[in-house]
C-alpha cells in the first residue's frame, strides 16, 4: 500500500509521535504494510486508543444506544426532526449536533424509510470529508490512504457495493444534489470498498454488537487467525490491547473475524469480504477442524441449518420459540453430537440468551455451563469472548448461590479481562464489583456455619 502526500498538522505528528511508543509503521512483506512493536510489549498493554473518524449505531442496537455516546439506555431522547437518532439527554444530543447536522435533513427528507447502516456510515463520511477537520484516529492513515480492493472484488460484491451508491445518492439528495457538490476525485464505489474493508464492527463490553465506525489508522493491522493483540470498545472508543508477549519489530495482528470457524469458512469469509487468503499456520494444517465438526455429519448439518432461523427470532426477540427450536434439537443430538461441536455450541449459546431473557436462571446457567469447554477450546489464551462468556457464567452461579463455583469462574474471567480488557475498563470493574460481592457472601457465610 502506498501512502499519499499529505499535509500533516503539528497535531497529528504529536498523536503520532505517543503512538511510536509502541509500534510503528512499517512494510510487512506480502502481506503489504501493517504495524510492527518498536519495543517488547508485555501481554495486557494498551497500545493505542482512540475515538473515531465517524460512526453510527447499527440497525441491531438502534433505539436502545445513545448515538453520540453509544451508551445502552432503556429510554431514549429522540430527535425531534428526524425522529431516528436517539440521545441520552440534551447534552449528548448537544455534543452529536455537529455531526448530525447535515444527516438529520438526509434522514428527514426519507422518513419513514431508512437507510442502511453502510449508506448512512459512508454519507457522513462524506459530509465529514467536506468540512475538511483533522481527525486524531488519522494520523498514521488517512480515509484516503484506505484500500478498496475493488479490483479483486467478485462482480456480484461490486454489484452490491453499486446498488448501495444508487441508495446513498437518493438519501444525500437533501444536501448534496449532483457529483460536482462531492469532495474533488471523490469516487463512490470506491469508497464503498474502502468502508466495506476497514470499517470495525462497534461493540459493548460482553461483546455485542451495537455499532460500526471507521478508525483509519488501526486499518493498518493485519489478520491472523492466531492474533497478538485485540480490539475492545469503551463506548465508541477503540482500544488495542496485547494478549501475549510481543517482541520488538513483531508484527502486531488482529483477528478481523470470528475465529470459532472451520479453516474453510474463515478463509471464505476473508476473502469474500477482504479479498485476500489466510495462510496462516491454523488454516494451513485446519487446526481444530475436527474437534469444530465432530460427531455425525448428518446431526450437525441439522444443527448448522437452523441456526438462521434462530438468529432470526433472536432478532424479533421471540425467545419462546428460540426455547423450542433449541431444545428440541439439543434433546434430539444429545448421544450423537459433542457439545465442542462448532453448531450444537451455537445452539447451547442461544439456548443460554433465551432462558436468560425468560428469567429461567437455572436452566440458563445448566447450558452456559456447556459452553465453556468449548470457548476454552477455540478461544484460546487470553480473549475477550471467552471473558465475558465466563463473567456471564459466574454472575448466573452467583445468583443460583452457588458461590464457591462463582468464585472460582469469576476469578477466571478477571485473569482474562485485565489483560483483553485492561483494569481500567468498565467491564473490568463491573467485574471487579461483583467479585467483592461474591467474597464478601462467602466469607459471611463461612462465619455463620
């Protein structure tokens, strides 16, 4: 990748010179350029944190996330004229103005309908490109420095990515009547690849997706299937942590999907969606594929079927049916497939979500509990998903009073979270909190026996 000749302000080189602590720009090989550590870095480092160049809720979490803070609330300031956006209170909606502004007339102008995620993210992209302001998340890499990989894109994605400018020209329309109006050489499809190849799905601590945004300078990591660093969110703001030891002139990696995947389904999401091959070593020798399709091929593939529909009722919060689909399938598996079997994982998963929203506590920690062999074998080492997923189990032992078992997994999630994390995280210390609380019952408990 080849960088353009940019003005660069005191401000960025500043930025730029805080992040050089840590890691550098540098030439990766065939793997293009990336980020390497200028010095050793210990496992649970925060390597660079930042806000970013422009985000937006996601259609999963709209209305229950305050778009300028993306803080979950149960209620809800609205905008008055677009009546989409949603704030905390007027001064979260007071801060968001700036960049609101202009989509708030966009969004206007086609209510009822909405625009997808993609469309509105892109528009006010554009409509940030024009007011020209430096961003802090650009100072190693600018949006205009983003790849597109339009060229190696298949022809059915570039038709996508075609239909999505047709959709943004109508819904910018309100603001931005013809090209001319377009920040100079601006090219649409263009910069839809960019966004489609750099953009980092937004999520709350557990790990849930409650936003997208574009943070051009973290675009430099390059995937692994077996990363050293991770990427977790305070908010809207992006931290990189370590999670092992990382030698000076290291190359620092992320995963940019999840790595609970057979070798064959990682690597065809990678190349659909970033259009390049995994030749990692776990791809290479299909690490773990056995153990994700063991058991009958025909149990799991029943499995493996219906889980769209389940994410679909997780969607329309039909729990009930979830319950039933779930069930049904778990009984029915129960000799013939393992529970590290990559699908029967998935439904033990939403199986847990479900009695967890029904309020059916013990049932709810009975599946989770089958879950954790699973995470610990395909989430291993430290990782942000296997933390959360055994905080949730040690808040459900913890509820059920069965605290010496809470204890000890609430002690595990903790020796994971401080370093995917970081102590200073507000999951972290959510953690920490309940910890305190599960001692301090245990202890009283001891005394009175």
């Amino acid at each position: 990748m080849t960088s353009k000749n940019v003005p660069v302000s005191r401000f960025q080189i500043s930025c730029a010179g805080r992040m050089a602590r840590h890691f550098q720009r540098s030439s990766c090989g065939h793997r293009g350029e990336g980020l390497k550590a200028s010095r050793s870095v210990p496992p649970g480092q925060l390597l660079y944190s930042a806000s970013p160049y422009t985000c937006i809720p996601s259609k999963k979490a709209r209305g229950s996330v305050c778009e300028h803070c993306f803080s979950r609330a149960e209620s809800l300031l609205r905008c008055s004229q677009c009546k989409m956006a949603r704030y905390c209170n007027a001064t979260c909606q007071k801060l968001a103005w700036a960049d609101h502004k202009r989509e708030c007339k966009c969004l206007r102008s086609i209510y009822p309908k909405v625009p997808t995620d993609m469309t509105r993210l892109v528009a006010r992209i554009i409509f940030k490109l024009l007011t020209g302001s430096p961003c802090s998340s650009e100072e190693l890499y600018s949006v205009s420095d983003l790849q597109s990989n339009i060229k190696q894109m298949s022809e059915e994605m570039k038709g996508s990515l075609g239909q999505l400018t047709v959709m943004l020209q109508f819904y910018i329309q309100e603001e931005i009547q013809d090209t001319s109006q377009l920040p100079p050489g601006l090219n649409l499809l263009h910069l839809f690849g960019q966004v489609t190849c750099n953009c980092f799905t937004i999520s709350d601590g557990e790990m849930q997706e409650i936003g997208v945004g574009l943070y051009p300078s973290m675009s430099l990591l390059n995937h692994s299937c077996d990363p050293n660093c991770v990427i977790v969110f305070e908010g809207k703001q992006l931290q990189l942590h370590a999670v092992r030891q990382i030698q000076a002139d290291e190359e620092l990696t992320i995963s940019y999907i999840d790595v609970m995947a057979t070798s064959q389904e990682r690597r065809r999401q990678l190349e659909k969606q970033y259009c390049f091959a995994c030749d990692c070593r776990r791809c290479e020798i299909a690490d773990k594929d056995s153990d994700l399709l063991a058991g009958e091929e025909h149990a799991w593939k029943e499995v493996e079927e219906s889980i769209p529909k389940v994410e679909e009722l997780q969607s329309a919060g039909n729990w009930e049916e979830i319950m039933d689909i779930c069930q049904a399938l778990l009984d029915k598996n129960r000799d013939v497939l393992p529970d590290t079997n990559l699908y029967l994982s998935k439904m033990l998963d939403a199986a847990m979500d479900a009695c967890i929203q029904l309020a059916r506590w013990e049932d709810a920690l009975s599946y989770g509990m089958r879950t954790l062999h699973s995470y610990q074998l395909y989430y291993a080492g430290p990782h942000p998903v296997r933390g959360v997923q055994l905080m949730r189990v040690g808040k459900l032992q913890h509820h059920q009073g069965k605290l010496k078992q809470a204890l000890d997994t609430l002690k595990q999630a903790f020796d994971i979270l401080k370093v995917t994390h970081g102590r200073e995280h507000s999951l972290t210390g959510n953690l920490k909190q309940v910890l305190a609380e599960c001692e301090a019952e245990l202890s009283s408990r001891l005394e009175q026996m």
